[in-house]
C-alpha cells in the first residue's frame, strides 16, 4: 500500500482549512440498503476488491489520480467504494484530496463530508493504524494540530517504524510550539529513512534545529 507519500502528500498541501461539520448523523457503516459489503479493506478477498475497485470501475487508478469517474462522477465513485470498503485507505485519501481541490468539506456528489467518511471509517474499525493515521492528516488539512497530535501519537505506538507518522508527528509537534518534541521526531524520521527536509526548515526558521 502507497500510504506514505499519499499522507506527506496531504500535509504539504494543506494550506488552509476547509469548513467542516459535526459527525453526528453520518450513520454506520454498512447503512446503505442493497450496497456490497461492508467489508474490512486489510481482509477483504482479491476477488471483493477487484468486483468494486476494477470489474465495477469505481477505484481505478484514473479515479485515484482523481481525473474521472468510469461509471460516474468522481464521488459517486469514491462513494460505493467507501461503502464497500470504509476503512479502504487510498479511496479515504483521495476523498480528502477531492475535498481540498474543490475547497469544501462536502466534495459534489459525495453522500457525507470528509469528516464522516473518516469517523465512519474509524467506527467501523477502532484497530486500523492507517485509518488512524489518516485522521491525523485530516486534522492536520483543517489545522487541528492537537487532535492530530493524538492520532499519530498512537501510530508510532503501534508501528515505531513508520517514519512517515513520526515525520507527520513532528510536524503537529512544531505547530503547537512544541519544538522540542518536534526535533526528536524529524530526527527519529530522518534515521527510518524519510526523504523530505520540510520539518527540518521549518524548525531551522525558528532556530531550533540541532543535528
């Protein structure tokens, strides 16, 4: 799974927040009469995955690219795969993405917000890290550094190794002025490997960087 460069993605793109709404009555998922699945993404079968992301056409990599819809519109799309599949990663991803191009918490076409999708999403699987971590760079896209700070906080638990989330950790870390923790985690992300040197600027400009 291509979460990594998707998630740092998000981060960098976010440039301002969205308007968002409560979640309450987004509802369950699974609550769509007559719809596939529900379904958990990390167990679901090769051949459940490719009847609704290749034989459906409703996640392919034109809709993932977020270019066109093969049966319908781009939401519609993500839509039935986010009822098939609610803790689906890559389609939760490209939900938030639509969201920031078309500059609203409610993409056109789409049945909830993003933040539904997500909370829907976490609530049909309380134990998914990626889900977790996707949260985490939602909450970073609406500048709610705090709640991301939570997220990713319990993915580095789970997966130390995910440089990824310690980068996206150190990033919530420095804009809630929490410098020092941001330094450890732009280091701990440098050692697993991560490319980018954007946290490692942002705190060089505050003239708290130390190797």
């Amino acid at each position: 799974m291509h979460l990594k460069v998707l998630v740092a993605t998000v981060v960098f793109l976010a440039a301002s927040p969205i308007a968002c709404q409560t979640v309450e009555n987004c509802g369950n998922a699974g609550d769509v009469p007559g719809a596939y699945g529900p379904f958990d993404y990390r167990t679901a079968t090769r051949d459940q995955k490719y009847l609704v992301e290749i034989t459906g056409g409703h996640f392919t990599p034109s809709v993932e690219a977020l270019k066109s819809g093969t049966t319908g519109t781009l939401s519609g799309e993500l839509n039935y795969t986010l009822n098939a599949f609610p803790n689906h990663p890559r389609a939760l991803m490209a939900m938030i993405r639509l969201g920031q191009r078309e500059k609203t918490a409610k993409p056109l076409g789409s049945r909830h917000t993003i933040e539904c999708w997500v909370e829907r999403a976490i609530e049909f699987r309380p134990d998914d890290v990626n889900v977790r971590q996707i949260r985490g760079v939602y909450y970073s896209t609406q500048r709610k550094y705090k709640l991301a700070v939570a997220d990713f906080e319990f993915v580095v638990e789970e997966q130390p190794g995910n440089a990824n989330a310690h980068y996206n950790l150190g990033l919530a870390y420095f804009e809630t002025g929490d410098y020092d923790r941001a330094l450890t985690e732009a280091h701990r992300a440098s050692a697993l490997g991560f490319p980018l040197q954007g946290l490692q600027d942002k705190l060089k400009a505050k003239g708290k960087w130390q190797e």
